[in-house]
C-alpha cells in the first residue's frame, strides 16, 4: 500500500513549511475530513503552549516543550471502504508526547475516557434500571498557586470524608474529575492565584428525588464544609444531568450531556496566559491524579497512563470495510493547519 505523500518535496519541508508550497498545492485535513478539523484547533494550541515554554530557561520546562514540539508532527490517516460504499477516514498512525498539559494528548486522553465510559453504559443500565444522573461541583477558596499542591492534597482528604456521610447514600456511583482554572486578576486584583474545583457526576437510586432522600444545594454545601473542615468555603452547585428541557437523554445524548465531567483539567486559554503561572502549575501538579471514579463505574476508566496505541485508538472510530489508501497530513507550523500535497 502506497502512502499518500508530496512528490519531489522532502517530509523536513513539508513540516516546516520550507518548501515555498502555496495553498492551492496543498489540501488540508480541515477540508478533506470536516470531523476531523479539531486536530487544527488541538495542535494550535500545543505549539502556543510549546513556544511558551521556551522562553525559559529551567531544564525540566524546556524538556517538556521539546517533546510537545515533537508531537504529533504528522498524521497518518487510512481510508476504509465500508460494505456500504462509504469512505471513511480513520487515524492509524501518530506519534504522542503524552505531556499531561498538550492539547493534542489531553483531548486524545478525553476521548478515549469518553469512548470507555459510552462503552460500559449499557450495562451499567441494565444493573441500575431507573437510575438518574446529578452533576455536582465541589469548591474550595482561591489558593495560591504555590500552594495548589497542599491544597488538592486537602481536597482529597476531604472527599474521601465527604464520600461517607449520609448524604451519599443513594448514590450509586460516581466520577470525579479535577479542574484548575486561573483566578481572573482584573477582577480580584490578585496575581497567581488559582482556583481548583471538583466536577463530580453521580448515578443516583431513582428514589433519590423523593421525600427525605433529595439532598439539596443548601444540604450538599453543608456536607462539603463539613468534610473539608472548612466554613469559609461559600458555595456548590448540584443540577440534573440526564434530562434537558425536560426531555429525558439517553444513550450518546446522555454521554455527550455528562462528558464535561471527562474533559480538560486545565482550560487551554489559562494554559496560554501567564507563563509563570503556568510553570508553576506543572510543577506543583506532577504525578497527581486528576480522574477518580467509584461504586458501579469503579474500573471503568485506566488508572496507568495511556499508551501510544491507546491514544490513537480512542474506541470512537474502528477499521470498517477493506482499507484502500493512506493520507499523511503534516503540521505546518507557520499556517497552523495539517495538510498534505495533491
């Protein structure tokens, strides 16, 4: 099988764009496959995070940049003729950083959350007929970033309390996701500050609504405070997951609703901001945990960090049909798109 690459122009110039290729010499993948455009959006914002990171000059930082300005470089696409007479284009080959803050490998890492969590609802549903889903965020004081460690430390601590209180009791099951986003200084005048947080889906009997069972924002606020040991804590936000304007979801409708739980851990546009800030989140998060779960959805999710393969086969798309073809797209750092030659 013959891989789809430019004639007469070496890969080096292709990826650096070196080549003088001008855009109608070239087809992107934004174009050629409309589902997969994020990759665009994902790549973007590595090299931003990259370039950033560079401008340091602390060992440890700059090897972090080093592997993410060797990511992803290039995407090896095939083409699958399905039964059916479709094409479809289905990643098969790339090459990971596995950097925990890279866009590309965190939105990888998210999808193939995703993709368990879609794969293991059917049964969880069958077990736990009529159950409902609740979101609820757990927060805590702004804290330093300095500090972030010790108090995601404390965190912890706190919920393994919180998970334990009477509260819980009708809850099935959970996943509890961590979020770090950068505390707004036009607003509190405050430099370096963050502000960690809780995104916690909960499976709830389906008696959880009724009578002396629903536990209310006013209620979950008052266990929070109770488990962290800490009044000064203002307030949580608890809201039903599996119906939208009074519509219930079910299925793919359902995961997608509840995905946010599964998402980034820290937001792109903070990671962009304040280099210092940012340095300083690396440090003081390495090696934590930042995606939980317990009760029916305990072990749904990879504790170990993801392999390459498991990176690229997320579980969304599989082979289909017989494979035709190849497309290798590379990253033109100047135009900030993939694309390859005609």
């Amino acid at each position: 099988m013959k891989e789809i690459i430019p004639q007469g122009v070496k890969i080096s110039q292709v990826y650096d764009c070196d080549s003088g290729l001008i855009s109608d010499q070239c087809t992107y993948l934004s174009d050629d496959s409309k589902k997969d455009a994020e990759w665009d959006k994902w790549r973007s914002n590595s090299q931003l995070l990259e370039e950033m990171l560079m401008q340091g000059d602390e060992p440890g930082i700059l090897r972090y940049a080093e592997r993410m300005q060797n990511c992803s470089k290039s995407l090896l696409f095939a083409l699958d003729a399905g039964i059916d007479g479709e094409i479809r284009q289905r990643l098969k080959e790339v090459k990971f950083c596995r950097f925990r803050h890279c866009a590309v490998c965190q939105a990888r890492r998210s999808r193939r959350n995703y993709a368990q969590f879609l794969k293991s609802l059917p049964e969880i549903l069958e077990k736990q007929k009529g159950a409902r889903w609740v979101f609820l965020t757990l927060t805590v004081p702004n804290v330093n970033i300095s500090n972030l460690r010790e108090k995601l430390s404390s965190m912890n601590e706190g919920w393994n309390r919180f998970n334990k209180l009477k509260e819980f009791k009708n809850i099935l099951a959970w996943v509890r996701s961590t979020e770090i986003t950068k505390e707004k200084e036009e607003k509190t005048k405050r430099e370096g500050y963050a502000h960690p947080h809780f995104h916690v889906l909960m499976m709830v009997k389906s008696t959880y609504f009724f009578g002396k069972n629903y536990v209310n924002q006013e209620k979950w606020l008052k266990a929070w405070r109770g488990a962290m040991r800490d009044d000064s804590i203002i307030s949580v936000d608890v809201r039903i997951a599996d119906r939208y304007k009074g519509k219930k979801l079910t299925g793919q409708e359902l995961v997608k609703s509840v995905s946010e739980t599964l998402k980034y851990s820290v937001k792109p546009s903070d990671m962009l901001e304040d280099r210092s800030w940012v340095v300083e989140l690396i440090k003081q998060v390495h090696k934590l945990r930042f995606l939980a779960a317990g009760g029916f959805l305990k072990g749904v999710f990879v504790k170990r960090k993801l392999t390459n393969e498991e990176m690229i086969h997320t579980g969304e798309i599989e082979k289909q049909g017989e494979e035709i073809a190849e497309l290798r797209y590379w990253w033109r750092i100047f135009e900030k798109r993939y694309a390859r030659k005609f």
